[in-house]
C-alpha cells in the first residue's frame, strides 16, 4: 500500500527551513537574546494555580522556599554572539545551565516579579537588572522576556538584554552635577547678601528685603 506523503514531507520541510530561519537571526541579532527551557517551572506553577491564588506576588513572599526550588527549575539551552559578548564570556558553554548570571539573584524582589507574572498568565516582562559578567564587571539591563502562547511550536522562553550600562552611567553623572550646581547656587546666593568677611548680611540683603 502506496500512501502520498508529499505534503507531509513540505510541511516538515517548512518547518525545518522556519526554525534555521529562526536560528539565524537568534545568532545575528544585535542585541544579547537568551533562550531558556521553564518546562519543569510551568508545570509547578500548574499546579500551584489549582490553589486559587489571588494574590501571587503576596504568596511567593511567603513562600521563599518554592521561589529558590523555581529558579532551579530553569535551564539556559541557548545564547547568542551578542550575549557572549555582553557577558564577557569566551564562548557560550560559560553562559548555559544555570540562569542565575543571565538573570540574577533569584531570590530579588524582580524574580518574585517575574514568577507572578508568569503565574498570572502574562505573556510578557519587562524588568532593569544590575548583574554580572562573566569577569566580575558590573552591568545594568533591560531584560525582556516573552511566554509562548498556547499551542506554540516554540516552547521556551525568549529573553532579550539590553544594556544601559553607559546611559545609566551618564545619567548618575549628570544628577551628581546638578547637584553640585545646586550647591554651588546657593553659595553664590548666600554670598551675594552677605559681607565675604563677617558673613553678615550686607546692604544688598536688606534693600532686597524691603
């Protein structure tokens, strides 16, 4: 018995030709993109939801134990040139595995964050996150991440990291000058209506004052 498999065979071809399409834009891409297995993690949170939790955020508070055993339940199978290079790593066998460098402590306040979100059914996250090379140097990011729908052929976590670790540089520089300026005007103002000997109040002060 003869069955025709041609369209069999082009929907497999289809999806192959789909996921190197994918694969090569994941390596290309400019920004560090992390790929991340959370079956176990999805389970878990499964079978809390049954609980008929209202208040998620309130509930990992409470319960640090299962917060640490869900940051376990998460594996990076996959990351991108512009991660390793983000993350000063030779290549990226030093960047799979555990998440913890690629997301941080996982017992902050932001990693609660996330884990309610996911809880609640929401698709996406969006977070700043202080982390860590793999050389020890500090880095500030915008991490995005997005949950596969229902149904999706692509079932892990897509992580996007931006750094902002020179804007935010800039930024502190800047507020420290305002301050500084700020000190400095109300210097200038103090000696503008007061003798630069006695510190007294001079002339101008009390004509102002009128």
């Amino acid at each position: 018995i003869q069955r025709d498999i041609t369209g069999r065979k082009r929907a497999e071809d289809q999806l192959r030709e789909s996921e190197e399409r994918f694969r090569t834009i994941f390596q290309t891409a400019e920004v560090a993109l992390v790929e991340m297995e959370y079956t176990a993690l999805k389970d878990a949170l499964d079978r809390v939801r049954k609980q008929k939790i209202r208040n998620w955020k309130k509930y990992l508070e409470s319960d640090p134990d299962f917060v640490k055993l869900a940051s376990e339940m998460l594996r990076v199978v996959d990351v991108n040139h512009a991660a390793i290079k983000l993350f000063e790593a030779k290549n990226k066998n030093e960047l799979m595995g555990d998440p913890k460098l690629l997301m941080g402590n996982p017992e902050s306040q932001k990693f609660i964050d996330f884990l309610a979100t996911m809880a609640r059914g929401n698709k996406n996250f969006q977070a700043e996150l202080d982390l860590l090379t793999v050389k020890n140097n500090a880095i500030r990011t915008i991490m995005n991440l997005s949950v596969p729908r229902e149904g999706a052929k692509f079932k892990n976590l897509l992580i996007s990291l931006v750094d902002i670790t020179e804007r935010s540089r800039v930024e502190q520089e800047k507020d420290l000058l305002l301050n500084k300026l700020h000190q400095l005007n109300r210097q200038l103002e103090t000696l503008a209506v007061t003798d630069g000997l006695t510190m007294l109040y001079n002339h101008r002060f009390f004509m102002e004052s009128l």
